[in-house]
C-alpha cells in the first residue's frame, strides 16, 4: 500500500512539474501563441458594432501573393459629383505579367494600357495595374490576391472593375454608373428568373431571383455575365465589403487547385455556384454584351456598335487575335474625339 501511494505521489509531482514548465513557457515566450496581426485586425473589425465604417477591413496579403501595383490614373474627388456610386469611388483593375498575349500581339499590353487610362480619365475613375508576375500562383489565379491588394490600397472605392488585358473599352462615352452601377440602373438590368450557368450544374441550375428590390441589390457582391460555357470571368464587378474580401481569399484558395476541384478560377467558380447557394445569392448576373461582349456570336453576345467592351475570348481558335485587335483598337482611335467633347459637357454642367 504504501508503495502504491509513494508511486502515486511521484506522478502527481511530476504532473505538477510539467505544468509549471508550460506556464513558464507560456508566459515567457507568449508571442509564439499570438496571433498575426492581420488575423487581429479582422477579428477587431469583426467585433465591431455592424453600423461601423469598414474602410480600413482588408487585412495585409502574404508577400508571395502580392505584385508591383502602378496608378496610371488616380480619380480626383469632386463633392458635387451626382452621380452614386461617385465617380472617384470607382476602380479600373488591370492585372497581368505585363505580357503581350503570349508575346502574339506586337504592343498589345501598352496599347491596353493607354485605352483604360483615356476611359478612366475621361470619366474621373481610378485605373490601376499589378503586375502579377512575382507571384507565387499561376496568373490566372493571380486576379483574385491582385483585387484584394487594390482593396486595400483605394478603400475609398466602391467598386472594381476587373477586365482582362485582351479586352478593349470600345464605347468610351458610356459611364458605368449609367449603363450598369447605379442602384436604381442595376435593379432595371440584372437578368431576373434567369439560370446561372455552370459545368457543375448539370443536375442543378441556379435561378436568379424574379425581381430585385433595392435593398437585394445593395447585398450583390459580384456583377458577371455568362456565355454558352458558364459565368465568363473576363470582365466583372467586384463590391469593396467585407463580404467579398472574405469571398476572394476563399477563391483562390490552393486546396481547390491542388485536388483538381476546377482547372481553373473561373470554373471554381462555377462550382461555388452549384454547391454554396449563399455564394450564388451574392451574384448579379448581367447580359453579357453590357460588360463582355465577344467578337462572334449569338445576338446576345456578340459584338455590336456601341456596346461598352469587346473581349477577344477564343480568338486564337482562328489565329486572328492581331487582326482583331488592330481592328477594333482603330473603332476606338476614331471614338476618342468625340469621348473628349461630350467630357467637357458634363463637366461644364457639374463642375
């Protein structure tokens, strides 16, 4: 009995001792248990009364996920500007290796370059470019990290328009708060009682709802069109909120990548639609020749005089991409003078 009991004692004392080394070490060298200083910024944000500003919300990317950022463009802020959202509170994203279509199109990255610096100019919006090339993610799923860095540098905005460098802003005369992002403009376009389109969603289509009131609109994160194929991630609206800060560091996620979910971002997509129905209930769907309209196609997606972009998706299936892009480049060359009056218009009306 008293060996039992003296074998007992040792392992409560050594229990004891164990214990107090952990609270040593805890107490000494308790950094090692904090947490980042991101991580802290979000979860102070989140613990803030709903009311609270959310300018300052994104939390700082890990320094493999982020690019050289360059403002060709930055929006002057004008307080009488009428327009919601205001002009300044609009962003242009470009974001690329700097790379001309595989090297295919001779100028073709500066030649993009100078089409969105006239449209931002023309209408007081930011335009911004990262270069994506020094990240540690194929580029294609560098669109994602690269709009959460913009987020970051331009809380004032609203909205980011993310185009691809193979898109070209044909009608420069068009504001996008009155062809697309007004509240009351996008409650008359966004395509209602209309299914969204995915490779996944063979078995299940989800439907867009039957009428958006206001207040359904002002929940939309991301304003898209879609093609034959599924939602066409070439040209789409990104809403600054912490929502869709949350959504893009889930988008690029490598798990999805690395276990062959989709074989790329836009079909990962795709697939948030069909199995996360909170996901799909956070995106507008828009016609597809508002903000995406191809060269060729069915009425409702191929390209016609005065339609906002021209996106030369599948122009290499011909070997036309060059022809294509130097044909439509002069349609914008031949636009830029009169962009240049109806600008000097609106601000002898408002400024």
């Amino acid at each position: 009995m008293a060996q039992i009991q003296w074998r007992l004692s040792r392992v409560c004392f050594l229990l004891f001792v164990i214990l107090l080394a952990f609270v040593f070490y805890f107490t000494v060298f308790h950094n090692q248990f904090t947490t980042s200083d991101g991580l802290n910024q979000l979860q102070n944000y989140f613990s803030q009364p709903s009311t609270s500003s959310y300018k300052d919300y994104v939390v700082p990317l890990d320094q493999d996920l982020r690019g050289e950022s360059i403002t060709y463009h930055e929006a002057e802020y004008r307080q009488s500007d009428p327009q919601e959202p205001k002009s300044h509170e609009i962003v242009i994203l470009l974001a690329s290796d700097g790379q001309s279509s595989g090297g295919k199109i001779p100028h073709m990255f500066e030649q993009c370059i100078e089409n969105r610096i006239h449209y931002a100019k023309a209408h007081n919006y930011v335009f911004e470019y990262v270069n994506v090339s020094q990240m540690s993610v194929p580029p294609v799923w560098a669109k994602m990290p690269a709009i959460l860095q913009t987020m970051i540098k331009h809380p004032q905005a609203k909205w980011i328009w993310w185009l691809d460098q193979d898109a070209l802003i044909l009608n420069t005369s068009l504001s996008l708060q009155e062809h697309i992002l007004s509240p009351r403009r996008l409650q008359e376009v966004l395509l209602k009682n209309t299914p969204m389109r995915s490779p996944f969603s063979k078995d299940l289509e989800r439907m867009t709802p039957e009428e958006y009131s206001l207040e359904m609109v002002n929940t939309l994160g991301l304003l898209i069109s879609q093609d034959l194929n599924g939602l066409n991630a070439g040209s789409f609206f990104v809403r600054r909120s912490p929502m869709m800060a949350l959504f893009l560091d889930l988008w690029h996620d490598k798990s999805f990548r690395e276990n062959d979910v989709a074989e790329h971002e836009q079909a990962l997509l795709g697939y948030f639609v069909r199995y996360h129905p909170e996901i799909a209930a956070i995106i507008g769907l828009l016609p597809q020749t508002m903000i995406n309209s191809y060269p060729v196609g069915w009425p409702d997606m191929g390209w016609k005089h005065g339609h906002l972009v021209i996106h030369l998706a599948g122009c290499w299936v011909d070997n036309r991409c060059e022809e294509l892009w130097n044909e439509y480049l002069e349609r914008v060359h031949c636009n830029a003078a009169l962009v240049l009056e109806l600008v000097d218009t609106f601000a002898a009306n408002y400024y």
